[in-house]
C-alpha cells in the first residue's frame, strides 16, 4: 500500500505526514489492519527497538473534584461508587509506589484530583516525591495534579519531580462538549508552564467518546506542537454513573488504527497505551505493543486492570522486553535536544524515559478512568470461562471498581 509505504519513510525521517495520511489511516479497512500494525511496526522499531516501559499509578486523592469532565468518575456530583479519600499520607504513597517499582516500573505517576493543586498541595506533594525517591535510588516520579499557577512547576522539580502531565484529551473544537469547568486552553497553558520549567512535559488523548476522525486527528497533531515526551492514549471506559457511560463505540480494530496514526504523527515521542487497553483491546493487547512502547501496570486510579503478572507475561509472549531502569527511554537526538526526562543533562529527568498522567481531575496519569479485567472480587477476571458477547456489544463486564491498593488497606495490584 503506497500510503503506508510513505509514512514508513516519514516515521523514520521524523517528518509530519498530512492530515489526510492520518485521516486515511484510521478510514483503512479491517482487512488491512496488520499491514497498517507491520507499518507503524518498522517506525516504533526503529526509535524504540522491542522495550516496553512499565509505568505505576499512585492516586494520591480519589474523588471529591470539582470539574464536571463527562468521561471522569471523579467528576462533579459522581455516582459510580468509586473509592473517595484525601491526600495519602507520605509513606502512604511511598508503599504504594513501590508494589509497582517492585513489579517492574520504572516511572511513578503521583495523580490528585481536583481543579490544581494550592502551595500547600504542592508542598504535600513534594514531601511525597521526596520520600519515594529516599526509599527508591534511581526512580522517575510524574506529576500530575492539574492546572498549574505560576511557580508552581519550578517548585515540583525542585522538589524532585521529573515530569508532569496534563492531556489535551479531545479536539480544541469539541473541549467544550465534554467539559465547562475549564478550558482548552487552560489545559494547554499547563503543558507549556512544565516544560517551561525543565520538566518533562507529558499530554495525551482520550478516544472513544463520540469524537469524529478529524477530531482526533487535531488532537494529534496538537499534541505533536506541543512536542511532549510523551504521549497516552486512553480509551474510554463509560463507567456506569457518568455522562458518556453508554459510549461504547470502539472496537480492537478501530483501537489499532488509533494507535498506528499516533505513532505515525509522534514516531519519535513515548507512545503509552494507557486506560481501557483491556477494555477495547482485549485480546489484541499484545498486538498494540507493535505500535506503543509503553503501558500501566496493574490498576488504575479508580477501576482495576489486567493482573500485573499476566502485563509481564503478555510482553515477554509477544516477543518484547521490559525497559530496565539503566536505559535510556527516549532516542538519543531528543535526549540532547533538552527533551527533559529521558536527558541525562539537566533538562528535567536526568534519568531515562517519560511518564503519562491523565487529566487534573484524577482521571489520569494517562488513564482517564481505568480499566476492568482481573478484578480481584472476580469479575471480569481475565480467563475466566464465559459466553463470548457478540462483536461491538458492550463490555461492561471488564468494568470494575478499583476496591485495592492505594486508599484501603488491601495489597496492591503490581
């Protein structure tokens, strides 16, 4: 196919396809999607080779936010009977983190729901970070507290952090469908203080909530401007009590392309499957690692993901390794470039690779909600012997609260 013959060659030029090179990819056939996956392949070979980065969510404040953003189960007035506390403690989050640095991640993404954080969240915020890294020599630590005011990046990576995140999640056109509380802009104004400040800047998207191609494709290519280290692409869980809860309109397929147009646009940046891998991908998730070089593991911030055992299985089946702490995430140009983290100077990370949180109310560090399978009350256990659903019917099935970890008194999922 001449299409994906050009966008090989753009991929690994680092050159812009066009808006109609993106908008074909996502219009091509589901005969044609492992020509398309084989394509975007040779691209993320190519700047990544086979490792996979683990990254480890830690929710630092679940619930009780004031933004009404509709795919978000810690919205405003939320009804979905998720898990509702204040800040963790410290050491709180300093175990926490650690179940999933022990399981393999590399990167911890600390997440707070809420508008942005005041100086004094950014001080809690701060004895967190400060505590994580004591207790674990070499880890990354991501932010991912919301919109930020002045000085307050600068004070997190004083503090030690490496990275934040805030996505753009949809079209600037469409933003304000799916929420009022804030802006586009707001949330743009954000990722351009944290890079600013000699952080790793990180900001993703969030596909399936009614969004047309052209929408995602300005999303992509509004994210690409911004130039993050990374970008995370969601894929929305219509959690039971939200506004979007009976958007079910993504399939395997459909999530593959996504991902192949975004590592086709991004081919260079950190492309993270985050939530909804389980959910939409299911069965197909080894085949997405062809496209992002990244994912969560275990939980998410308020529903539960794939068992952490079976992430590491799946990545070493597929034929892919998990990224050690020692190498670098991001291709060497981007290192030296000042990309912060992944740099080795003083451009934010002085470490390896890059992190995704999600969206300022909590949904995030890359995840806008979470995800389903291997719940540990038993539904939606990965494995487990039941009726195959018909093609495009919803999987609320895959779709449980996350009820250990952070916040209860319950081992966590790493």
């Amino acid at each position: 196919m001449d299409l994906l013959n050009t966008l090989v060659d753009k991929g690994l030029r680092r050159e812009l396809p066009t808006r109609e090179e993106a908008l074909a990819v996502l219009a091509t056939s589901d005969d044609d999607v492992l020509d398309v996956v084989a394509a975007a392949g040779k691209v993320r070979r190519h700047w990544f080779g086979r490792r996979v980065k683990l990254n480890y969510l830690v929710n630092l404040k679940s619930g009780l936010c004031p933004e009404d953003c509709s795919y978000c189960s810690q919205r405003l007035g939320s009804s979905t009977g998720i898990l509702k506390y204040t800040w963790l403690k410290p050491e709180q989050a300093s175990e926490a983190a650690a179940a999933g640095l022990a399981g393999g991640a590399k990167r911890v993404c600390l997440v707070a729901s809420g508008r942005g954080p005041t100086d004094r969240d950014v001080d809690r915020v701060a004895g967190t970070i400060k505590a994580i890294k004591e207790q674990n020599e070499g880890v990354e630590v991501c932010a991912c507290l919301g919109l930020l005011s002045d000085g307050q990046a600068e004070r997190l990576r004083e503090a030690g952090a490496d990275a934040y995140n805030h996505n753009l999640n949809t079209s600037e056109s469409t933003y304000g469908d799916i929420t009022t509380t804030h802006t586009y802009a707001d949330r743009v104004d954000t990722v351009n203080k944290a890079h600013a400040a000699g952080l790793s800047a990180c900001s993703g998207l969030i596909a399936g909530m009614g969004e047309s191609d052209e929408d995602l494709v300005d999303v992509v290519f509004s994210l690409r401007a911004l130039d993050p280290d990374s970008v995370p692409v969601n894929f929305l869980i219509p959690v039971e009590g939200t506004p979007l809860a009976e958007e079910w309109n993504l399939t395997p397929q459909r999530c593959l392309r996504i991902l192949a147009m975004v590592r086709f646009v991004c081919p260079d940046i950190e492309v993270r499957i985050a939530g909804g891998r389980e959910v939409h991908l299911r069965s197909m998730q080894p085949v997405a690692l062809h496209l992002a070089n990244s994912i969560f593991l275990g939980d998410y911030l308020t529903t539960e993901g794939q068992a952490g055992k079976a992430d590491l299985e799946m990545i070493a089946d597929a034929g892919f390794e998990v990224e050690g702490a020692d190498q670098v995430t991001l291709p060497e140009h981007r290192v030296h470039a000042g990309g912060g983290c992944g740099s080795h100077g003083d451009a934010g990370c002085g470490s390896h690779g890059d992190a995704g949180c999600g969206s300022h109310e909590g949904a995030g560090c890359g995840s806008h909600e979470g995800a389903g399978c291997g719940s540990h009350e038993g539904a939606a256990v990965c494995g487990t012997a039941a009726a195959v659903p018909a093609a495009n019917e919803p999987r609320t099935d895959l779709v449980a609260v996350r009820r250990r970890g952070a916040g209860t008194d319950l081992a966590p999922n790493a």
